[in-house]
C-alpha cells in the first residue's frame, strides 16, 4: 500500500498520533514505520497492522494497565449502554461478563469485543 494511505490510516484510528516515516512511497502493511505519539512525545518503530490492533505507545502503555474501569470506558465508548461490564477485568485475553440490554450475558475476550465492536455492532460472531 501507499505510505499515505498508512499514515492517513493512523490518524484515523487515533490522532493522538503521527508518522514520521516519509519513505518508501509504497509499503506493506506488516512494514514498521516510526510513529511519534503526540502526548508523550515518544517515538517508536510499528507497522500499521500491530497499530490496527491496538498497538501503542511503549512508554505511556507500560503505565497506564487495562483495568476494569478503563474497559468499561471504552465499551461505553463504542456501544453506550448496550452491553455492561459485569466482571473483573484480567487481560485483553481473559473473557469478561458482559450483559447485553436484552438481558443476555455474554463471556466476551476484550480485544476482540472491541475489535469486533469497531468493525460491526451487530456481528456477535467474534464474541467466543
Ligand atoms: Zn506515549
């Protein structure tokens, strides 16, 4: 894909951050590319596949831990009051409670329910 394209997509997906890579002009996807995230002001080499998936700053992500409340947060973010976070937040990786409005509760691992919630509302399939 074209470099813009990649750096057009970050920006996008958060503008807390930049690319200061300036070439190539065409780059895969699975390519580094530098990225400097504007709050901390810390830069870091990653492709735009891992930023995709949520990959961001080593320095401010080394502090600020997934907890409960923060999943919570982006829940609410993506789906307002759809789903409620019952359970305790582990890891990206551990299944959370969640009840859905219509009384159903659901185990959901977290970073495929936000991932998952990003891409459709609607599609529970990602939901294991
Ligand atoms: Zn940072």
């Amino acid at each position: 894909m074209k470099l813009t394209e990649i750096v057009e997509g970050i920006q996008t997906a958060d503008s807390n951050y930049i690319v200061l890579t300036t070439e190539p002009e065409n780059i895969n996807s699975h390519d580094k590319v530098l990225v400097k995230h504007k709050i901390c002001g810390y830069e870091y080499p990653v492709s735009f596949n891992k930023f995709l998936m949520g990959r961001r700053c080593p320095k401010c992500s080394g502090k600020i831990k997934g907890t409960t409340e923060n999943f919570k947060k982006a829940v609410y973010n993506l789906v307002g009051n759809e789903y409620t976070v019952l359970g305790e937040y582990v890891n990206r990786e551990t299944p959370i409670k969640m009840l859905h409005e219509s009384g159903e509760i659901i185990e959901a691992k977290p970073y495929l329910f936000l991932k998952g919630m990003n891409r459709s509302k609607n599609d529970k399939s990602i939901i294991e």
